[in-house]
C-alpha cells in the first residue's frame, strides 16, 4: 500500500478510493481529508514538575473546560518533534552588551548548542485536530478554542495549512511504499500497531500516558475522543449499572465469592450517572492507537514488550492490531475517523488528565541553561525568576561545587542584565571574578575601624575602602569612580544600620526597666 500526499487531481482521488488510503488536498486556505475540512491547533508543552499542586490542578482544570467546549469529535495525536537552539538563545542575546558580555555568551550558546545536538530521548509535539463539514462551522470552532483558551490560559498555536500538510504527510510517510502484514507493517523499516484492550483502571493519575509517550520508537500517539450526549451517556451508564447489579445476584445465588471488579465497575457507573445528572462533565469514547517503529524485528519486538510493561504498571493492557495494521495506522492520521479499533469510555478529568502533551524536559525559553537531565540527556533551561517566588538557596556538602555553581549563577544572571550584591567574607568570588572577567564588577572591601568618637562608641566605625576590580558595567557608563562611590555608600549605609548594636531590656527584681 502506498502512504503518498497526492495532489487535487481525479486521477490521485480515484486510486485513493480503489486503495481506501486516506487523502488531503489543500485550496491555500483549508485543508481537506475524506470530503471533511481540518483545523489543528498545537498544544504547549507542559511540565508538571515545574508546577505546584494547585497549579497542576488548575492546569488540568483548564485543560477539561477546553474539551468540553468542542462540540464534535476530536483528535489529539503527539508525534517526535525538534527544538530549535535559536529559540532558547536568541531571547537570551537581546540583553547581551558589551565585548566581554558577547564573550561569554558565544561560548555559553556553544556548550548550549552542543547539548541539544547530543543523543537523548526525542521531544514530542502534540496537535489537537477537529473537522467540520463547511468553512463557517470550521471558523465557529477555533474561535471558540481561541477564545476558551485564553480564558482558561491554556496556549494554542493554530496551524497555517502548510504545517498541517507537513504533519499529514509525516503521518502518513508520504513518499514511501509499506506492505502490509498480519501484525506490521514492512517498508524503509518495520512499524507495529497497538491499541488498548479491555483491561481498564479505575481512576488514573495526571499524565498517566506519560511513560508510553517516552518509548523509543514510538513514532504516533493518536486519542480520538468522541463526546456523548447527556442521553447517550445516561443510557450507557445506566445499562453498565444493569448488568453489574444482574451479575452480583447470579453471583448471591450461585454463593460465589464478591468480585472486586464487578464493584469497582459498579462504582463508576454510579458516580458518573450523579456527576451527568449534576451536569459535571462529559462522557467521551476514546478510541487510542500506537504506532511503533524499528530498523528490525528484534528491536521491535523489544520496544513491544517495554509499552505492554508500562500499561500493566497502570492498570491497563495494549494488544496488537492483529490483521488491522492498515486500519489502526489510517486512524492516526489528522482527519475523520473512521472505523474505531477498540474504543474506551473516558470522563472529562480522565481525559485531561492523560496529558498527551506533557513534557519531561525542564525546559523554559526565557531562562538560563543549568545543566543537563541524566535521563534524558536533554538540557535543563529554567527561568527562577518566571516563579512566584525567586528566591533559592544552595546546600551540599563540603567540595560538591557550590560556589562554582553560585558563581556560574550570577555569570548567567549578568549575561541577562540582572544586577547581582553578593557578600563575600572568603573573597572567594574575587578570586573567581579576576580569572572570570565577564562576572567582574565593582567591590568594596568592608572593615570594622577602632573607635574614635561618642557616635563610634556605639556603633564600630565603618572604614570603606574602594578596590579597584575589572568592570563589567555596560559601555556607556564611563565614570567607574562614581559607581564605586555610590555603591560605597550603599554598603556603608547597609551595614551601618545592620551593624548597630540591639537594644536589650533588663529588669531586675527591686529596681525600675532601663536600657543597656
């Protein structure tokens, strides 16, 4: 079978028929598969690590309200995607000023473009893609995820048609010729079809999907979602509720022991018929597919057993696409659904909770790199300053690196324009600052004085005297003695007040309150 992009020709749209491969063609404006229009919308990548737990749940919160306000079937499909170093760097370079400033970050973007060059774990890309019958349906519905979207803060980049042809032609690997077999599919390599099977947890965790999305070779992860009525998903429920309760008196009048999954089942359908009744959310068939990749029949017979290992760890199976590896692998592509493979029933939280586009990488553009994650290999790119609360603290044993690292820290900070005090009793950082000139910056060397005066008596008298250290201020800040007189007096009026002795109250037992 041939997986091509053909162009707006009847010939290409008869053999697409004879074949029953899918087909796109595009107007400039639109793109079209099976007769049906497509709009797709790229997902943020998100990272609940970086988020506290009321975060999270907002977040997932978000996530929900957006999938209920789509009023037909839609797709979610993540596929390996690529990041750009330039991203990363060039937010960085518009506060860089100064020779010795562009010094510093030429070899800062060199180690950073080497690290993202670096063998790791592929990053994953995930669109959410609706279809619609005519062009006004399809504008009603991305302004209604627009505008829900921002509402929600939830981010959405909607795809201009040459991105959405690009993913169905990466989809599909338009160009190519694959047999098709009983259990994969042979063509540049070899591609196995999974879905899941009946074995189904209860309750699911936020990013329960994530350990599938981190296998290698997982080229496509597709969730179609179709949402019941209130009718429809009343009747369901309602008729899975009849045959537990029928089950559990057979069960009583055979004497047969009580079966924890009849409950849990049971359990469910309950809570979801209030939850509907209550108008809490929806009822979606999902029906998910995997797509998996390797170069030979070992490799992707290994590559099988590590996702059938992940599943069970959650509570659910994945079987093969037996005799439907065509079919499973044409529901993968953005467009109509077809035929579903085995369809499960979600609830709204469950949905967003599998967090399709959830990522491992601590990454965020706007900050600075901190090192590199040993699970991945991927650069670790955090912005502190972007959290609620900035500040931070650095704890480790004697010789594990905390002032190298405290000082790449504020290299960084200065390579973004961020002014830096330090207080360096071990004159640690003005060693570090000589052979560092990119971190230099004026300092005042602090001393207590011999008293002199009344006014001293109280208060050890302050003696500042400037030393003289590389500059980093920017260019046009010529007069380097001022800065140091200001912040000479800075210091001095700091440590003046930080200096002064407490006032302490003693009270004896016979005699009145007084001060020392």
């Amino acid at each position: 079978m041939k997986a091509l992009l053909p162009r707006r020709t009847r010939a290409n749209a008869h053999a697409a028929a004879r074949t029953g491969w899918p087909s796109l063609t595009t107007d400039g404006e639109y793109a079209r598969a099976d007769g049906q229009l497509l709009a797709a919308f790229q997902l943020a990548p998100l990272n609940l690590e970086l988020l506290a737990e009321a975060e999270a749940e907002a977040a997932l919160e978000a996530l929900a309200a957006l999938y209920d306000a789509i009023p037909r079937p839609f797709q979610l499909v993540s596929v390996p995607a690529g990041r750009d170093p330039n991203e990363h760097l060039a937010k960085m370079q518009r506060a860089i000023a100064g020779r010795r400033a562009k010094a510093a970050f030429a070899s800062y973007a060199a180690l950073y473009r080497e690290l993202a060059a670096a063998p790791r774990r592929p990053l994953r890309a995930t669109y959410l893609v609706v279809d619609a019958g005519s062009e006004a349906e399809v504008r009603r519905i991305a302004e209604l995820l627009r505008r829900v979207g921002e509402e929600r803060g939830v981010e959405l980049r909607q795809l201009p048609v040459q991105e959405l042809t690009e993913l169905w032609s990466s989809t599909a690997r338009a160009g190519s010729e694959h047999r098709l077999g009983v259990h994969t599919a042979s063509g540049d390599g070899l591609l196995a079809a999974l879905h899941f099977g009946g074995r189904w947890p209860s309750q699911v965790p936020p990013g329960w999907l994530a350990g599938l999305l981190a296998t290698l070779g997982l080229a496509t992860l597709s969730m179609r979602a179709r949402p019941l009525s209130r009718a429809e998903a009343m009747s369901f429920m309602t008729a899975r509720l009849r045959h537990v309760r029928a089950g559990e008196r057979l069960a009583a009048e055979r004497g047969e022991v009580e079966d924890p999954e009849r409950e849990r089942i049971g359990a469910t359908a309950s809570s979801a018929r209030r939850a509907m009744q209550a108008g809490q959310g929806r009822i979606y068939f999902a029906d998910t597919v995997l797509m998996l990749e390797a170069p030979d029949r070992a490799t992707l017979q290994e590559r099988i057993e590590a996702v059938r290992l992940e599943a069970r760890s959650q509570q659910f199976e994945v079987e093969l696409a037996t005799f439907r590896v065509g079919q499973a692998w044409k529901n993968t592509l953005p467009g109509p659904h077809h035929s579903p493979l085995a369809e499960r029933n979600l609830d709204t939280p469950s949905l967003a909770a599998s967090l399709l586009h959830t990522s491992s990488d601590l990454y965020e553009a706007t900050g600075h790199l901190y090192g590199r994650q040993r699970n991945s290999g991927a650069p670790i790119v955090l912005d502190r300053f972007a959290r609620p609360s900035h500040n931070a603290i650095v704890l480790g044993q004697t010789g594990t690196g905390k002032t190298m690292f405290t000082g790449a820290e504020m290299s960084r900070c200065f390579l973004r324009g961020i002014r830096v005090l330090g207080v360096d009793p071990l004159g640690d950082y003005r060693r570090q600052a000589r052979n560092r000139p990119s971190v230099a910056g004026p300092a005042a060397r602090v001393r207590h004085g011999p008293p002199s005066s009344s006014a001293t008596k109280r208060r050890g008298r302050l003696r500042l005297e400037a030393a003289r250290e590389p500059s980093c201020c920017p260019p046009d800040q010529t007069d380097e003695r001022a800065a140091r007189r200001s912040l000479a007096g800075t210091c001095e009026q700091a440590l003046s007040r930080a200096c002064r002795p407490p006032l302490l109250q003693v009270r004896p037992e016979r005699e009145r309150s007084r001060r020392i």
